[in-house]
C-alpha cells in the first residue's frame, strides 16, 4: 500500500465527516460556520472590488456584513446601550461648558 502526504487532509476530512454524520461535532461546527460565512462573503467581496468586478464585489460585500450584523446583534446591541449611557453622563457632566466655534 502506498502513501502520499496528501493522504493526511483526505483522513482528517474522512473523520470530521464521520463525526459529524454522528451528531457529535455538528454544534461546534454549526457554531462555526455561522459566523464563518458571513466573514467568507466578505472576504469573496473585498476580493471582488480589488479585482475590477465592483458592483458584483460591493453587493456581496453588502450580503455578508447585513449577515454578520443580524449575528451579532446580541452582541451590538447592549453595547450600543452602554454607549448611549456613557455619552448621556458625559453629557451631564460637562452640560454648561460647551463651546461654539
């Protein structure tokens, strides 16, 4: 029997293929490949403007960062929450010392 080095990635592929025939790896990969995709189309559309094709490269782009957004809006927006809290008390603190140009 012979072997090749390409042989390695052809097994690594077999095994993650059987776990996830069997359930066990499916959450951490589905987890993955969640936030993967939408980095992906990203990626595929910056590649696509700096390769001449821009409308096609802006809408993918477009595509993946509305994805990416939808993600992680559990993320987004309490932090838009803070931010607004922060800016309302620096607000406050500093409310009759503005100055005008």
């Amino acid at each position: 029997m012979q072997r090749n080095k390409g042989n390695g990635l052809a097994i690594v592929l077999i095994g993650l293929g059987a776990l996830m025939l069997l359930g066990m790896l499916a959450p951490l990969v589905h987890g993955l490949f969640r936030m993967l995709f939408p980095v992906l189309l990203i990626a595929l559309g910056y590649y696509a403007v700096k390769s001449g094709r821009k409308f096609i490269g802006w809408a993918v782009m477009f595509v993946g960062v509305m994805s990416l957004i939808a993600k992680l809006s559990w993320l987004i927006g309490p932090l838009l929450g803070l931010g607004l809290v922060v800016i309302g008390i620096s607000v406050l603190k500093g409310g009759g010392r503005r100055s005008t140009y």
